[in-house]
C-alpha cells in the first residue's frame, strides 16, 4: 500500500444536502442555528440545512466526495491490461480510499443564493447553498496497489480536479464550483523496521 499527503485548493466550493431529511423535520430537531446578521434568518436556515456538520457543529467535507471525483478522473486515465488499454475508473473505485471520512473545514464564508429547474417537476424555485471562497483542504491517499505510479495518481488527481470537481455546482454537472488544484503531493514514507542494537 502507497501512501500520499494531499493538499488541494479551490477558489470557490459549495455544499448541497444529499439525503431525503424534510427541511422543517430538520430545523425542529437542529436547535438554534447560529445567528448571522449579515445572512437573512430564513436564508441562514437554508445554507444550514445543505452544510455538512459534525456533532460539535463543525463544517466537513465528506470523504466520499473526493472519493467519487477521484472515480470519475480515473475515467481519462487509461492502462494496458492484457492486450488492451482500459479506463482506470473501476481500478480507483476499488484501490483507492480517502482519509478521514470526515474532513474539517472553516465555517462557511457566505451563502449563494440563485434560480434552479426542480427536475422532479420542471419548476423554478429559489436555492440557497453555503459557499466557501479561497478553501483549502488536507487528507490522506491510501492507494491499495503499488503498480500504480506516481505520474498516473498525478494524472487522476488532475483529471478530478479539472473536470469533475466536488460539492454543489461542480464541473461534472455543468458548474464552476469545487474546481480544484493539487498544490502539495507527498509520500508518507512507511515505517521501517526497528534497528538491532549492537552486542556489548
């Protein structure tokens, strides 16, 4: 197993709740939402709603996020296997884990606020997202195959980056959010083996 310490950079990133919980069903079991005076209550409730949040009220990244970027990068990343040369997309889902699962992050610097299609309905209704700018993350890469070099994780990290992105409004769906760039790349050297003391 490989092991790499990643940093990356995005100018802008949003967040989007991704279960079924009914926003009203949320706000009566959430407590006091932390006032923002700048932020209309209503519009704070929102953003809330659609940020990621630790028991302690801390925002996160989930893992999986990066995780599914990494996937979808892996699909411009070909290698020979066999006679042929395959998209590296299945090898990422099952070779590759991101570390922690959650991945702390500073509060949100403000909320975007603009018209969306339902596409249960074809209606056009009001979104309200919470949006950091000039974000910077760290996590951990395990790569459970040391076949794969260095120059090819480069290569689906750029990819991800690039094209598909995370969070809300990403690249992959037509958006300019979660566009990232890997600004540090290191590998956690792995632990050696204790040395035998000399004979007195």
């Amino acid at each position: 197993m490989k092991k790499y310490r990643i940093v990356i950079h995005m100018s802008k990133y949003m967040q989007h709740r991704m279960d079924d919980v009914d926003l009203a069903i949320w706000e009566e079991n959430h407590g006091n939402i932390v006032d923002r005076p700048e932020i209309p209550k209503e519009d704070k409730v929102r953003a809330d709603y659609h940020c990621h949040r630790a028991d302690d009220n801390r925002c996160y990244i989930p893992a999986e996020q990066i995780e599914q970027s990494l996937i979808n990068g892996g699909t411009q990343v070909k290698s020979k296997m066999g006679n042929s040369r395959r998209s590296m997309t299945n090898i990422v889902a099952g070779q590759f884990e991101v570390f922690p699962e959650r991945i702390f992050i500073r509060e949100y610097d403000e909320i975007d606020k603009r018209s969306a299609v339902n596409k249960n309905n074809g209606a056009r209704v009001i979104t309200v997202r919470p949006k950091w700018i000039d974000l910077t993350i760290e996590f951990d890469l395990h790569v459970n195959n040391d076949t794969i070099t260095h120059t090819t994780i480069k290569q689906i990290l750029y990819h991800a980056g690039t094209m598909f992105g995370i969070g809300s409004y990403r690249p992959q769906h037509k958006g300019k959010f979660g566009v990232f760039e890997v600004t540090s790349f290191k590998e956690l050297k792995k632990a050696g083996r204790p040395k035998k003391s000399k004979a007195a």
